[in-house]
C-alpha cells in the first residue's frame, strides 16, 4: 500500500504543477452544497436515530422474549488489502468454544473501507458467507487495479487506477442470498453501519445497509449497497470516488479508520436511557465491543529520506495509525463511561496484526501471497481466544495507559 500511495500522490502533484488539467464537471454548485447543508446534516441525524431505535427495541426483545443479556457489537477497521487479516480471524473465530469467547451473532456491525467490504458478510454471519469474504481475499485477480495512462492522468481523470475490475468483484459478491440476509437482519433490529467521507462538506457518512436491503427491491438495493462499499473503499487520488445524491464520496478512513458501531449516545449521557426501563438492576445489560484492526498499531521504523513524497507519504500513515489508536482509546473511554450506568456492564476487546509479523512490501497492492499469509494469521489468532486485548495504548506510544 506504501507504493501505491506514493504513486499516487506524486502523479497527482505534478499533474497539479503543470496545472494543464482539465477536471470532470460536477453538477452541483456551491450555492446548492450551502443550501442543502441542513438538509444533509437532518437525514444523516435521522438515520443514526433510527439506528439507536433498532439497537433499543433489539435488546428490549432478546432481554425479554429471549432471556439474552448480551449485546455484540462488531467494529472492521480500514486497511486496504490487510482485510485479508480480518476475514480470515472471523473464520477462524468461528472455531473458539471457550464459554464467552465464541464468535456471536452480531447485533451490530460496522465497517470502514476494507473494513465496510467484510461488514456484510460478518453480519449475515453464516459458514459459507465468512468463507466466501475469505475467498475474496484469498484470490484477487491480478488486474483488481491497473494504473491508467499517464496522458489520462494528467488529462484530469478521477484517480491513478482504474479499479473496474475490483468494482466489478465487489458488485459480483451482493447476491439474493446475501441481501435476504441484510433484510432479515433488519426486520430483527439489528444495525450494518458502513461509512464514507463526503469530501464535499468534509465529514463521515454513515448507512444501514439493513435499512436499505429491506426497504428495496433487489435491484435497487443491490446498487445502493454497491454504491456504498465502493465509496467507503475508495482510496483518494488512487480510486475514482463514488457520488451518491450528488455529493462525492470517498474512502472512510480519511475521516476515521474506526467506527464505533455504538450509535446510542444518549446510554452515555443519561443515566435512566429511554426506552430501556424494562432493564433490571440486577440483571444489566452485558455490551460487548469487539474491535478488529486490519493493520498494525504502529509504524514500522524507517529512516524517512528528505523528500517531499517520503515525508508526505509517512506523515499520512502516522497520521492514520494514530487515529486508530485513538478511537480504541475513546472506545474504551465510552465503555468505563458507560459502565457508570447501572443497567450496562460494558467490556471492549481489540485485536491487530502484531507488530512481529513481517508484512513483505510488494509492487503490486493486492499481492495474493501476501494476503494468503494474512488469511492464515488471522485465523490462527482468531482460534486463540488470548489474541484479543483490553488495554488501549497511548495514541503515539508503544505502552498501555
């Protein structure tokens, strides 16, 4: 990814020192981007308090019809091609029997870039979804993303890389099956949160891909999902973003690599959350978070070389490892925080590439050897119920606070 990022950055550069280029023409105008603002920041709010709704009446009924006392929630991190860690731990999670430690049904799942590409797949939650995202990953075809031309490039196109292919693979993987799943998922009130950054007001959008599936036919809904993964995995300068209603969209990590997945603010502020009276004192609300980051923690060290792409290029990656570690700080903030609150009983878990694994650098971003041996390391340490952290670190510091 470290190439492929470089690449991109120094065409991109220079096609904008020559400032010859021409750009594609948007349809919208800034006048409607302020006008519409409002409207924007309204749906998106309702969309996330529907989402908390879900979350109440989900837990309302496995607490009373059902005697469930637990709630699981699922967070996928960004990392590009490193997902492939995070599909094989799902698998090999699959086959922990350690009382507590077993792979849940989730209640809640939500994804950012590779992250959004697993989240589907790990919701519906069956055998052969888990093993179709690990074949995902496991087999990426050479041309997933080839480079355009260089007159193409400088002539004004959206990205570095035509990733049709990887597009085409993705759309390919929504199927009835899958959707139906989506579907049932929501009409049991369980959340699929992906997210993406609307570059046009700079913030993180966040859907319910159950909401969508269950709401729509087939068609429809399978090209709205689409149109989702695709945004939230849209690399900057190396992918073309996506617009949706207009507005342009591109990968979610550039806002986060993390999102909670805990869409009920008011558990935090509210000692007496609404909605949850039929919670017992002595019988509380167990929330379990679990975290996996599809990459390392830290940086590897590297001498950086006194150029403009290295220190660009090292800066960003700094700049994404330590908002992962922060979000899990904050995470495990939220979670003490909640615990406050006598009817939750809060645990956060993490999970990363240890730091020990050698990542080869490869030329080719989806190198098949590569993330073969990603498979196989996760699902090894997915089998290991020990893999799984506590303590966050120290955003920018190798220790635990």
């Amino acid at each position: 990814m470290h190439s492929l990022l470089v690449r991109s950055l120094s065409i991109f550069t220079f096609c904008w020192i020559v400032s010859g280029c021409s750009t594609p023409e948007r349809l919208i105008s800034n006048e409607k981007l302020n006008s519409e603002f409002g409207n924007y920041i309204n749906s998106y709010e309702n969309d996330l308090t529907k989402a908390a709704s879900k979350s109440t009446a989900r837990i309302y009924d496995e607490y009373v019809s059902n005697d469930k006392q637990t709630y699981d929630i699922l967070v996928l991190s960004g990392g590009g091609e490193f997902g492939a860690f995070g599909a094989g731990f799902l698998q090999g999670w699959g086959n922990v029997n350690s009382d507590g430690m077993e792979r849940p049904i989730f209640d809640s799942v939500s994804g950012v870039s590779t992250g959004a590409l697993i989240a589907p797949f790990a919701f519906v939650g069956t055998e052969e979804s888990y093993s179709e995202i690990v074949s995902l990953y496991s087999n990426p075809e050479k041309d997933f993303i080839v480079p355009n031309s260089v007159f193409s490039v400088l002539g004004g196109t959206e990205a570095f890389y035509d990733a049709s292919v990887l597009h085409r693979r993705i759309a390919n993987s929504i199927t009835p099956t899958l959707v139906s799943g989506l579907a049932t998922g929501d009409q049991d009130n369980r959340v699929l949160l992906v997210g993406a950054t609307n570059i046009d007001y700079g913030l993180m959008r966040v859907w319910d891909l159950t909401d969508i599936a269950n709401n729509n036919s087939f068609d429809t809904a399978k090209e709205s999902i689409v149109d989702k993964l695709t945004a939230s995995s849209a690399l900057p300068g190396a992918f073309p973003p996506v617009e949706i209603n207009d507005f342009l969209y591109v990968d979610g990590g550039v806002s986060m690599q993390v999102v909670s997945g805990v869409s009920d603010r008011q558990w935090l502020y509210n000692s007496d959350a609404r909605g949850l009276e039929f919670v017992e004192e002595h019988k509380p609300i167990t929330l379990r978070i679990w975290v996996i980051i599809n990459n390392k923690l830290m940086l590897e060290p590297e001498v950086t070389q006194r150029i403009w792409s290295d220190i660009a290029s090292r800066s960003l990656f700094a700049i994404m490892r330590n908002s992962t570690l922060q979000t899990i700080l904050d995470i495990e903030t939220f979670s003490q925080m909640i615990n406050q609150n006598k009817l939750f009983d809060v645990e956060m878990r993490y999970v990363a590439i240890p730091q020990s694994f050698q990542i080869p650098e490869t030329e080719n971003m989806f190198d098949k050897e590569k993330m073969l041996d990603l498979v196989e390391l996760g699902r090894k340490m997915g089998e290991a119920p020990g893999s799984w952290k506590t303590r966050a670190l120290l955003p920018g510091a190798p220790f635990e606070n």
